[in-house]
C-alpha cells in the first residue's frame, strides 16, 4: 500500500486563523492549570515517548497532552504486516525528536470505536492531535525521509500557530527503561472485593456490579474490579431470561439485534464461548448504523468477560475488525 496524504496540507486547513488562536488558547490555558496545580511537569525519559493508548485513556493519553506537545497516533493491528514496518520506524523517529513530538499507538483490534471516530479506511493510518485538533498525516507503509518531512512541518506547525514546545526530556535516563509504574490509590478494596463475591455467591448480581463499580470508582485500573464487573453485569442481564423463549426469538429474527444480543450472552453463561462471538459478529455483518454499534460494543463487553489473554478473543477481534471493514 502505498502512502497517500503524505503532507501536511490538513494542518493548513485546521489551523485556519480563528480555530488556531482557539486551540492555541486552550492549550496556554491548560499549561497554566498545569502549572497552577503542582508546576510543569518534569523531565520524561525517552520510554515514556511511546505509549499504548485504548478508548479509556484516549482523553487522558492524547486530548489533555496535546495541550503541551503534538500526539503523533499510529493506528495499527498484530495482524498487519506493514504495520510491523513502520510502527518501530514511528518510535525511533519519536525518540530522535527528542520530546518534540509524543507517540501514542492504538491496536484497531481492542479499539473499534476511536478507529470509526477518526475515519480510518485501512491500516497502518498515522494522525495527529495538536491542542485538541485532529488531522490526518498518512496512510499506508513510507519512507524514512518521507516521514521525517512531514513530522518536521507537524512540528513547524505546533510551535508556531499553537505555542507547544514539547517535553523536557532526561538525557541520563536509559531509553530502554520502562516508565514508573503508577501508584495504586489506597482505599479497602479487599473488603470490597469480598463484598462483591459474597453477592455474585448470594445471587445479588445488581449488588455484586454495585459492590465492583464502588471499587472502580477510586481505582478505575482496578484489574479484578474490571473483570468481576463484566461477569456480574453478565449474570445480572440473563437472570429472569427464559432460554427457551430467547433461542426461538433469536432463531426467528436473525437481523434483530436485541434477540441476538440476549442469546450471544446465554451462550456465554453456558460456555458456549465461540458460539456467542460468532453469533454477535453474524449480526454485526446484518446490521448498520446504531443498531451494529450496539451489537459491537456488547461483543467488547464479552471480550472483557472472557479475558484479552484467551486466543479465542484474539480470533474474534480479528473477525470483527474484517467484519466492521
């Protein structure tokens, strides 16, 4: 595939007078918050240039630092064969820019929805976030020094019509080091954890999502929190279903998304894994607009079930993603 958009002719547009004093505003009034609450923030080391980023960091990981330096986003998939070309090309430039420029990378696989919102029709899709402004840079595999040019006018671009200078960066760390891991709120939630599965044991579902919400609320990385929660809205939703009643509506209306949706989770709270993924991106190939991204967003919720790590997961992202494009 070969690259198209290879320029910076979208900055030019977005970065039309009036939306650029408005973006250049915001950010002066985010680093001046910044600054307010605690000063700016110190010296990065060149790891912490390339970061994973999902639909529930985006605001946090890209929107918010766009307000201090330009977000270069690499939408990318493990199945795509350019993209293991030019996405260690990305981060090796990143670093060289020397906190000029930010890397965040998204795996289209795990995030459908950000994948729609920015208008990707194929990958390996480079963007940008500047201030809060999106633009498109290029898609498909290029070139080094092709790539280079249009990072040095995204640079151009970001300093001049909106005031980001980038990020201090340390030039002792090691550029391999991992970043610090963040720290975990305090808060007692083995007590609310246990509270949660003496409900899920009760048969208090609703009390069980509630217990596991309280949980997520302080800490919303909270991994068993997460997982205990997709179960338990899981039990919560099939509970009082009739199985025979659903499995003939969903037989008798293979286009309706609601009968589907409703016997997908019965497959799954029987074990029926593959079953129930199958079923939802059948209905997901059936449907269109509201309707597909309702049976879309149910299928992640029984990923997150399930667990990333199972490859049957990993077979149903790449299904859907075929599927949705």
């Amino acid at each position: 595939m070969q690259p198209r958009n290879m320029s910076m002719s979208g900055v030019v547009d977005l970065a039309a007078v009036k939306a650029a004093q408005e973006a250049k505003a915001k950010a002066e009034q985010a680093r001046a918050e910044a600054a307010r609450q605690g000063g700016a923030p110190g010296a990065v080391s060149p790891a912490d240039l390339v970061i994973d980023v999902d639909e529930a960091g985006f605001e946090r990981d890209v929107l918010q630092r766009s307000t201090e330096v330009p977000v270069v986003i690499d939408f990318w998939a493990e199945w795509c064969e350019p993209c293991k070309q030019l996405s260690p090309l990305l981060e090796q430039l990143v670093v060289e820019y020397n906190g000029r420029l930010l890397l965040a990378k998204i795996d289209v696989d795990a995030n459908q929805m950000l994948m729609q919102q920015f208008g990707v029709q194929g990958i390996p899709a480079v963007f940008a976030v500047v201030a809060g402004q999106a633009l498109p840079l290029f898609q498909g595999a290029a070139g080094k020094e092709q790539i280079q040019q249009t990072l040095d006018q995204l640079v151009q671009v970001a300093e001049q019509r909106f005031g980001l200078t980038g990020l201090a960066v340390d030039p002792d760390a090691d550029p391999g080091a991992a970043p610090e891991p963040a720290a975990v709120p305090a808060g007692p939630y083995d007590a609310l954890l246990e509270a949660a599965v003496h409900a899920l044991d009760a048969g208090d579902f609703g009390g069980a999502v509630q217990a596991y919400k309280n949980v997520l609320s302080d800490d919303p990385g909270n991994s068993e929190a997460k997982l205990g929660l997709a179960q338990a809205e899981l039990l919560h939703r099939v509970q009082g279903l009739d199985p025979q009643q659903v499995r003939k509506e969903a037989a008798e209306k293979p286009g309706d998304a609601q009968a589907q949706i409703a016997a997908a989770d019965l497959d799954l709270v029987g074990g029926h894994v593959e079953d129930a993924f199958g079923r939802l991106i059948d209905t997901v190939r059936r449907t269109v607009g509201d309707e597909r991204d309702t049976v879309r967003i149910r299928l992640l919720e029984l990923f997150e079930v399930v667990g990333a790590d199972d490859p049957r997961v990993a077979a149903a992202r790449r299904a859907l993603s075929r599927a949705l494009f």
